[in-house]
C-alpha cells in the first residue's frame, strides 16, 4: 500500500521546511545542529521509498519481530 496523499504532502512541507532550517543554520549554527538537520531530513525522504520497498517485497508481514 503507498502512502496515503495527506502523509505524502505532510512529509514532503516537513522536509521542505528542513531544506530551509538547514539553509539558516548552515550560516549560523553549530555543526551539530547542521548533522542532526540533515538526519532529519534523510529520514523524512526516505519514506517513501521505504515503503515501496516494503510494498515490493510482501508488506510488514514478512518483516521478523527480533534478530
């Protein structure tokens, strides 16, 4: 299932307001700052690849609950 149109736009306004905290901070803030912002981001962007993948390979079903 992909994700739904409302987490899809909340995702993509949420990272596009990271690219801008990033952009200002770059500037001003301690590298610290800049890393975490941009872990952040990452991981926004990746959801939705994350979950054509889990999509792709059987859902959340296949996924073990322990290692």
């Amino acid at each position: 299932m992909a994700l739904t149109t409302q987490v899809k736009e909340c995702t993509d306004t949420a990272a596009g307001a990271i690219r801008e905290a990033l952009a200002f901070a770059a500037r001003a803030e301690q590298p610290i700052v800049i890393s975490t912002l941009t872990d952040v981001l990452i991981r926004l962007e990746s959801i939705e690849s994350m979950d054509e993948l889990m999509h792709k390979f059987g859902g959340a079903s296949k996924i073990p609950k322990s290692f």
